[in-house]
C-alpha cells in the first residue's frame, strides 16, 4: 500500500479525479486530496473527504494547517504525487519552480515521484508554453501522461481529454510498484554504449548513457520480474537488480547475452552495440609519427540478429526479443527493414536527431513497431516509455502480439 497525494487543479476534469481517488484506494493506496482553489468550483470538497477519509488540503493559510509545516509534513510521508487533471496553470508553476499554492509547494517540497495526467483545450495543449513546460517537466523525470484525443467540454475536438480514471490509476498503481505483472518473468535487458579498443589508451564509441536501458531494467524490476541487465561502460548509476553484468565491447556483450539468453521470457535491446571495431587491437599506445594513419574496421557481432537465429532454429517463441532501432530520418521505415532482418518481435525506434529523442537526455521520441502495428509515443520521460514498451512486452507475454 502507499500514500498518495492526489492533486487536483482547476479543470473540467476535476469531478473524474473522485474516480481516480476511489480507485486507487481499491488497489489498497490511502489517498490525500490536495485541491486548488479553482478545483473547488469543480467538485466539492465534501465529495473527497467522504470519499479519501481524510480532510482535504486546500491551502495553507487555514487556521491549524500549520503546527506541522503542512506542505512540508505531507511532501515527506507520500510514496506518489499524482495530479490529475493537471490545468495549463499548474503545469507552467510546476516547471516555472513557482509554490503560490499547496499543491505547487508540495510538488517543490516531495521528492516522492511526480505523476501528471494533463487536461486542457487542445490548442492550450499543443501551445509551445504547454510544450515546453511538459519537455521541462518530462527532463526532470515526472511521468507526463499522453491526454486522450476525441470531444471536449469546451466543444473543440482534439487531444486535451483527461485519460480515463482507469488508465489513470493503473499508471499510478504501476509507478508506486504495486502491480507485480511480471512475477516469475526472467527478463535480459541491455543498455549502454559498447567501446572498441583501438590501443591501451583509445577507443570508438558512441553517446548511449545507459539512460533508456536502465528505465527499462527498472520499471521491469519495479513490476516483479528477475531483471539481469548487461551494461556497457557508463557513468550512470544502474537501478538495484537481480544480475547486473558489465562489459566493455561489442563481443563481451554478445558473450554475457548469449550466455544468458535461456530460460529468459523476453531480452530487451536498448544498447548501443558498435557496428564496427577495429580489426587489431594494438598493444602498445600508437605513436603519433605519420601525417595520417589508417585504421582498418570490421564488423561486430550482431547480437539482435543472432538471438533471432537462434530463437527460429529452436522453433520457439519465447523469449519475446524486443530492439531498439537509433536512426537520423526515415526512422520507421528503417526500423521496419530492422524487425523483418533481426527477426524481432518489435523495435523500438527513435530518431535522434529529434529535439529531447535518443541519446543523453532523459526523454525520448518513439514509434514501436510490430509486424503488422505501430504505436507512436509522443515526447515523456524515459520511465513512462519504459512504461509502455512493458505494457506491449506483458500483451506479447500473454499472447496477444504474434512474433
Ligand atoms: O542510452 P541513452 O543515452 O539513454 O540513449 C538511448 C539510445 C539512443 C541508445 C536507445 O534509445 C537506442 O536507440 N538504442 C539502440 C541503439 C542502436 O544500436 O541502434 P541500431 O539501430 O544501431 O541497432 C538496432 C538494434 O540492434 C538495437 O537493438 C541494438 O542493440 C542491436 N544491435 C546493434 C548492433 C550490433 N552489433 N548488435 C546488436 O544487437
């Protein structure tokens, strides 16, 4: 069970956040309502008093809201803080760092993690402001919630629509690693760059940080599975797992996976393997004499596609092999070419030339791509894409997605 702030602002959605706050207690979470002054003219605070068993804050200038430091006593006993619907408004005062209120001090006061289900009109929504304080918010980790598309109270149709409570409170049920769907599941997920040694002192390698392979391993552990992750050299601190395995090369990861490949449900492949390493590794540091120097490089080891072999010559279904595919343009379509050749289940494709996408930062930009679907996941937090590519993962895992 955990504690859960459930934060409501100002919109029309408001009255479904007594939903979201009965359903979260119907997974066993206790709820804290914390509402803003406009969410009042939307729905009663009666109704969620009733409802939470506690009396709900609304600010914190109320006479006795004070003897404990309210904002801050609640900031540090919450595992969550969940705000839906999340107006325009509270969202700029979010990323802005501004605490006007309750609700926006104790976004700045928690350090629990942050989840925000979006609802406005769609073109507040698609507002470069809106935007820019949902990349803001996104970068810092909060898990932003994609806004439902069809008709709006305000009479617009378009993308603005609070997620229906359901969806709401299984994401949140998720986050605060309540639900344990992959109980039993032996999940391999890989992250990180691989260097190639050139000599003792140099090697090729490429920006991966460890960041999108690590969400996964996390969420993946955080849902109850035994999650083995084969990192390549990062800086990162890896997330607390059943196995964790680092290597350096595109060879030595291709050894760990290989290794480890039976008895796995699914093998995630979030790393960036080199394609090429140089065919000598010198021994000794090469000195700097000519005026240029050829170095010769040959291919690696395609691991992706040797567990696909592997997997059909042994007529199986399982595991579930999910890759990433890291493009600059006609990503889909390459990614594509990459399922079919890699004999993947799905790819995750990401262009990374695209503004808060693919390497370093702490968002992405994704389409997965299944062999006869597509699901396109606008710009979140790494953990929220995690989030989804495990949600197709569980579907495969039970059968719903033909490999
Ligand atoms: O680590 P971050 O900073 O968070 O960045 C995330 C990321 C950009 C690294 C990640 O989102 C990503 O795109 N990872 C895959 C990068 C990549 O190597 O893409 P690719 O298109 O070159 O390879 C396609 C697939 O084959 C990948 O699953 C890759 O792991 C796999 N592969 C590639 C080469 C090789 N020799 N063996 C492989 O198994």
């Amino acid at each position: 069970m955990a504690r859960i702030a459930l934060g409501i602002s100002g919109g029309i959605g408001a009255y479904k956040a007594v939903e979201v706050a009965r359903g979260l207690q119907q997974r066993g979470h206790d709820v804290v309502a914390v509402m803003t002054r406009n969410a009042r003219r939307f729905v009663g605070r009666l109704t969620l008093e009733a409802i939470t068993r506690h009396p709900v804050v609304t600010s914190q200038w109320t006479n006795g809201a004070n003897a404990g430091v309210e904002h801050i006593a609640l900031a540090s006993s919450i595992d969550l803080l969940l705000v839906a619907p999340a107006t325009a408004n509270i969202l700029g005062k979010f990323a802005g760092g501004i605490a006007d209120d309750f609700l926006s001090a104790l976004y700045l006061a928690t350090t629990a993690p942050v989840m925000v289900a979006p609802a406005m009109n769609t073109h507040m929504f698609e507002h470069p402001a809106v935007q820019q304080n949902l990349r803001t918010l996104a970068g810092r980790g909060v898990a932003v919630l994609d806004p439902g598309a069809g008709y709006l109270a305000c009479g617009w149709t378009g993308k603005g629509r609070l997620p229906e409570p359901a969806e709401i409170v299984d994401a949140a049920h998720r986050l605060v690693g309540g639900a344990r769907s992959l109980a039993g599941v032996r999940v391999l997920v890989t992250a990180g760059p691989t260097f190639e040694d050139i000599d003792p002192v140099r090697y090729l390698g490429n920006r991966s940080s460890g960041r999108m392979g690590f969400a996964i391993a996390r969420e993946a552990a955080g849902r109850g599975a035994t999650v083995v992750l084969v990192a390549g050299p990062t800086a990162l601190e890896p997330p607390a797992v059943h196995e964790l395995v680092r290597v350096r090369g595109a060879v030595e990861m291709r050894d760990a996976v290989m290794a480890r490949a039976e008895g796995t449900g699914a093998i995630i492949m979030a790393a960036a393997v080199a394609d090429y390493a140089p065919a000598v590794r010198e021994p000794r540091k090469i000195g700097k004499s000519a005026d240029a120097v050829t170095l010769e490089l040959r291919r690696t080891p395609d691991i992706l596609a040797g567990l696909g072999a592997w997997r059909r010559e042994r007529g199986a279904a399982r595991p579930v092999l999910i890759g990433f595919a890291a493009e600059t343009g006609e990503a889909v379509a390459r990614g594509r070419r990459k399922l079919e050749a890699k004999h993947a289940d799905f790819i995750v494709v990401n262009d990374v030339l695209e503004p808060g996408a693919g390497f370093e930062v702490e968002t992405n930009v994704v389409t997965l791509v299944g062999r006869d679907w597509e699901e396109a996941l606008p710009l979140q937090a790494k953990s929220s894409i995690a989030g989804a590519i495990l949600d197709r993962l569980e579907r495969a895992l039970g059968g719903q997605v033909t490999p």
